[in-house]
C-alpha cells in the first residue's frame, strides 16, 4: 500500500475522509476509518466556539483512539483567535488541524471565514502563521479553487499556505459560487501539485476506486479526498485502498448490512436521545440503499423511524427481503456487492 506522510505523521493508506458539516461526527468516522481511510477529518469548528467553551463546539472534537490520526477543521477570521484555538484543539490530544478555507455557506462567509478567505489571501497567510506558530503537531489547508475558475485563487493561497509553515494543503477544485455543483477541475489541483514542495490532496468527483487512480495519475496528487460518494458507501476505501494496490475486493451485501446496523447503533449511543438520532438517521439510513432494488419503500418506512428497535427491524427486514433467491438477480445487478 502506498503510505502518506504529512509532518511527521504517516498514515496507512493515500485515501482521507473529507470533512462534511452535519455527517462526519465521531461515529461516521468511525466506521470509515475501520473501512480504511488513512485519515479522517471533524466537521468544522467554530474557532470562537472553542474560545467561549460551547459545549456545542466541544462536542464535535469527541474522539476515541481507533480513529487515529484524525484532524480537527477550524474555521474563522481572526489570526489570535485561530490560533488560541489551535492551542486548545492541540491539547486535547488531536493529532492535526486543517483551517477551513473553502466552506461557501452564507452563515460562514459572513463571519470573513471559509472561502471568504480565499478573497483575503494577506489575511488567510497571517491565519495560517499565527496558527502554525502557536502548534506543534502537522497543520493542513483544505480550499477551492477560489471565487473564479482560473485557479488563480488556489495557487496563490497555496503558495501563501507553503511560504506560512503549512504541511499540506487540499484542493477542491469547485468555486466558491459552485457549491457543489456542475464539475471540478482537476487540472488545477495538478497546477498547485506542480507548484508546491508540500504534499498536495486532491478532492472532487470522485465516486469509484477508479476516480481515485484517475485522479492521482491526472493530478499527480499524494492523497485522494473522497467525500460525498462514502456518505452511504464507506466501503468505498476499502474498494479504492484495494485498486491502489492492484486488487478489486467488493463486500458482501451481508457486511453492508451489518455495517448499516453497527453505524445505526452507534449514532444512537452518541446522541443519547433516541428520537434526535433515529431522526437524523433516517436520511443516513437512506444513503446506504440508494441503487438497491425496493430501496424507495425502504426509505417511505424510514419516514417514521424513532425507536431503537424499530430501527433494527427494518435494517434486518429489508436484509432478509434483498438475500432471498428471487432478488438475488436484482442485487447482482447493482454491481456493488461480491458473491
């Protein structure tokens, strides 16, 4: 397996889970690690959150050792915030941070965080130099390619991030306006790689094993990021570690289930409160089926989910219903699953 270094860190496979507001809490990670990501990233968190204690805020940082190395996102625009808040992040054990440069949500862009900074390049260099002074452990940068679709932006940000002390940066080659429609443009992430001394990550489109090994011979990138495409395919690293190393492995349609189950199960122990998780994981739930024959009526059940039990039953009913011989066509079909 082709290994990964940021800092001193070295992680076991080139592949890392990208941050995703509201989906890569400890549970998610959890399983995606397990899955074989060589590194996974916290949803962003708020540098002031941290300043002013939210127990909020806090809550996002839980961790547990199985999800080593793991690196905690912050956003904001104040250079001494940013870096206190590294500080504290620093002192919970973390083993990285990344600053969030490329968040294009108004409530974010308000605040002259995320991809504002992409437009205030002088400010984002002092973020990242009062952060990286203020740290001992690897820091990261994830961006776009900037507020057009030249690249300009991202090179330039890049370059300031190297120049600041930065160990790697991300490029997600959208633009700011993009969101997360239409394209990335992966030719800018090979413009930063050509650019840059330090380990680029590439990130965008990448849905299969074979977008991954597209992406690192196009970009010449040292890291894949996939996002989106693991919401409800974790596995998907496990696929893309595989091809890496010339191997295609599929899992099986019972794994899947049961990793549904065990990611069902562990939301709802995070939460606590029962119907605040069986409703979160009702769009979850969802994600996993997405392809699967008879995954529409699965998801119609899911509508009323809010109990443990109800839960588990349904998991293990729709199971059942896919593993029995007249659907077992219908699931070979999809492609996803071995034997």
């Amino acid at each position: 397996m082709k290994k990964f270094k940021i800092g001193n860190i070295e992680m076991e496979s080139p592949t890392v889970m990208a941050p995703l507001a509201g989906v890569t809490n400890l549970p998610f990670r959890l399983m995606t690690k397990e899955m074989g990501a060589g590194l996974v990233v916290s949803e962003m968190v708020s540098a002031s959150g941290l300043i002013y204690e939210s127990e909020k805020t806090f809550r996002l940082m839980e961790s547990r050792p199985e999800e080593k190395p793991l690196a905690i996102q912050l956003f904001g625009a104040d250079p001494g915030i940013m870096a206190e808040a590294a500080k504290r992040v620093e002192a919970t054990g973390c083993e990285m941070i990344d600053i969030n440069c490329g968040c294009s949500v108004k409530k974010v862009l308000k605040t002259g965080s995320g991809s504002a900074l992409m437009g205030t390049p002088k400010l984002a260099k002092e973020i990242f130099k009062a952060v990286k002074d203020a740290i001992s452990i690897p820091l990261t940068v994830k961006m776009r390619s900037g507020w057009d679709a030249s690249g300009e932006d991202a090179l330039l940000l890049a370059r300031y991030a190297q120049e600041a002390g930065v160990d790697a940066v991300a490029v997600h080659p959208r633009t700011a306006r993009q969101a997360f429609r239409g394209h990335s443009d992966w030719s800018i992430i090979k413009k930063v790689k050509e650019s840059l001394t330090i380990p680029v990550i590439g990130n965008g489109d990448i849905h299969t094993p074979e977008d991954a090994i597209s992406m690192f011979d196009t970009t010449g990138c040292d890291a894949v990021m996939i996002g989106r495409a693991a919401i409800g395919d974790p596995a998907l690293f496990k696929r893309t570690n595989a091809l890496i190393s010339g191997q295609i492995v599929k899992p099986t349609l019972t794994e899947h289930f049961r990793m549904m189950e065990r990611y069902f199960i562990d939301t709802l122990d995070y939460f606590t409160d029962e119907f605040i998780a069986c409703k979160t994981m009702r769009s979850r739930l969802g994600w996993f089926v997405k392809g699967l024959p008879g995954s529409s009526a699965f998801r119609k059940e899911l509508v009323a989910l809010t109990t443990r039990k109800q839960g588990l039953e349904l998991i293990h009913n729709y199971h059942h219903h896919l593993a029995t011989d007249e659907m077992a066509e219908k699931v070979e079909l999809t492609g996803r699953f071995s034997g």
